[in-house]
C-alpha cells in the first residue's frame, strides 16, 4: 500500500525540481554549442573549397597564357621555332588552318625565332585547308625574307600534308618516310542495287536536276559522274602548280610524280620532292644553328580535352566521317 501513496511534500518537489531544470538545460546548451560548432567548421570548409577552386581556375588560366602563348622574345633569346602538325588537315583539329595559321604567324613575327619548323606527320585531308595554309606560309615569307621555312617529314607527309610541305623552303625526312600521293580522289558507296534486292524504295524529291548529286542511294549519272571528274582534274591541277612553285628546279618530274603514287624519304629526295636527312633537332643544330627549340604549337587547351573525354564530340565526329566521303579530298 506504500507503494501507492504519492509524494506531495512540498519540500521533497522543490528539492529535485531545480536538478531536473539543470540537466536539461546543460544537455540544450551542449546541442546549441555542438549546431554552432558544426556550421562553423562546414562554413571554413566552404570557403576552404571556394578558394582551392579559385586558385585553380588561376593557375589554369595562368598556364594557359604562359605555357600556350609562350613567353616573351627576351626571356626565349634565339631559337629554332617548332610547329606540328600531327594528324589529318582537316576543318578541326591539329590540322585545321585555324589552329595552324596563329601558330605561323607568332613564329615568324618573335624576333627570337631564327627560323621555323614545321613538323608534319600527316596522310593528307582537306585541299580547303591545306590551301589556305599554304597561302598564309607564303604570305608569311614575303613579309619575313629572312626567315627560313623548314618542313621535317615524320613518319608520313602525303597528299594534303605534302600540299603543305611542299611551300616550305626545304624538305627534311627520314629515308623511311612516306612522301607524295600528289593526286585527289572523291568516294563513297551507292545503295540503290541493293535497296532493290531487298524491296526498300527511295523516295527523294528535289528542287534541280543534279540536287541529289552523289546520293548514295541513287544511280550515278553519266552526267553527274563527268562533272565530279572535272572538279578532281581541276583540283589536282591546283595540287601540281603549288608543288612545281614550291619545289622549282629540284623536281625530276617523271610520269608517275603526279599520279598518286607515293614514295620512301630515299627516292623522295632522289626525285627532288625532298632536299635531304634530317630531324627536328638536326635541323636546328646544322641547318638553323639554334639548337635551343621552343613549341608554337596551339595545343587543345582543358575544356576540349575533357569534353573529348567523356565523348562529348562523337556525334559530330560520327556524322563528319559519313558526309566527309562525298567531298574532295587530299588523302
């Protein structure tokens, strides 16, 4: 029955009320200080980031204008300038007359740069650009006489590539080096047999007689066929007169020069397409005598990098490969 009976002593509430009251009110004061203590920490970690990402973009942008646009003419004194273009010349990339042509122009006007090298590693691509490239390199020698232009052949510098090269005061390559392929070509592929074979009717409408000229999926007319010739004739025609201006007395033209063909470095040399054996660095040291080599090549800066990491350019790439068929090509 004790067990029962309340404790209404008021003597015996107040005693244990104020030590209730303390412990809750130093358990709220420890979650209070604990909440202020974690926003605290969370926000020096914030600005600890904001900063690290700041300092970054700094650096990024700092070794951009450093690194990619080079220094200045005092700190690099004389030197052999190098270019490079590796690859396919082609609207984009390495090999397109916008990423190349900058380049060009910084290396002949740098009072430190002795003469430029232009590195080519190519199968050849665009005429478009292998010509405007060309253009520029000549316009280029006229306003800089006394900076020599020198072309040093990799492992293949054909076609487009050759285009290009063949503008360059000499040609260095190695006795194992593809040169040549002095022609143009156009291909693709025609459907029409077989969507009949297989019962698939192309229903094409067009606003010209010739609109759907080259259409895979359409017979090829004798017509369309000729006029396409007339148009590689022409180009080639355009092919030769640079290499005969670029190369003058040096050729040994022979019947099969301009006929696609390509050739070793040996015989490229024999036949006048090339001046001798040489590298990068011997032609800096024994041709230039300026052994130090500074890169005025325009490199893919992080963002394009990154975007071609993770694919962001295969759609394009893919469609360029399916339409770049049915254009004119130096390759």
């Amino acid at each position: 029955m004790s067990d029962n009976i309340r404790n209404d002593n008021p003597d015996t509430r107040q005693a244990t009320s104020p030590t209730v009251s303390h412990w809750e009110r130093e358990t709220l004061e420890k979650l209070v200080f604990a909440t202020i203590k974690e926003r605290r920490a969370a926000r020096r970690w914030g600005i600890f980031f904001k900063l690290s990402f700041l300092g970054l973009a700094l650096f990024v942008i700092w070794a951009y204008f450093d690194f990619s646009l080079g220094g200045s003419d005092e700190a690099m004194g004389r030197h052999t300038a190098l270019i490079e273009i590796n690859g396919t010349v082609e609207a984009e990339g390495p090999g397109a007359a916008d990423t190349v042509i900058p380049s060009l122009n910084k290396a002949f006007a740098d009072n430190g740069a002795a003469a430029v090298v232009l590195r080519i590693n190519s199968p050849g691509g665009s005429p478009v650009q292998a010509g405007i490239i060309v253009d520029e390199i000549n316009r280029l020698k006229k306003g800089y006489p006394n900076k020599p232009l020198y072309v040093v052949v990799d492992e293949i510098c054909a076609s487009g590539g050759y285009y290009i090269a063949a503008a360059a005061d000499k040609i260095y390559v190695n006795k194992a080096s593809i040169v040549g392929s002095i022609g143009v070509l156009m291909d693709g592929f025609g459907f029409n047999g077989l969507l009949d074979k297989i019962g698939v009717e192309r229903r094409l409408l067009t606003a010209g007689a010739n609109k759907g000229f080259l259409d895979p999926f359409s017979p090829q007319s004798a017509q369309q066929k000729a006029h396409a010739q007339e148009m590689l004739d022409e180009i080639h025609q355009q092919f030769i007169a640079v290499v005969r201006a670029g190369r003058g007395k040096r050729l040994k033209e022979t019947p099969d020069m301009f006929s696609g063909l390509y050739w070793t470095g040996a015989r490229a040399v024999e036949m006048g397409l090339a001046d001798g054996f040489g590298t990068v660095d011997t032609v800096a040291r024994d041709i230039v005598k300026a052994e130090d080599i500074i890169d005025y090549t325009a490199h893919e800066g992080l963002p394009e990098r990154v975007l071609k990491k993770f694919g962001a350019s295969a759609g394009a790439g893919a469609v360029k490969a399916f339409t770049r068929s049915s254009l004119p090509g130096l390759r």
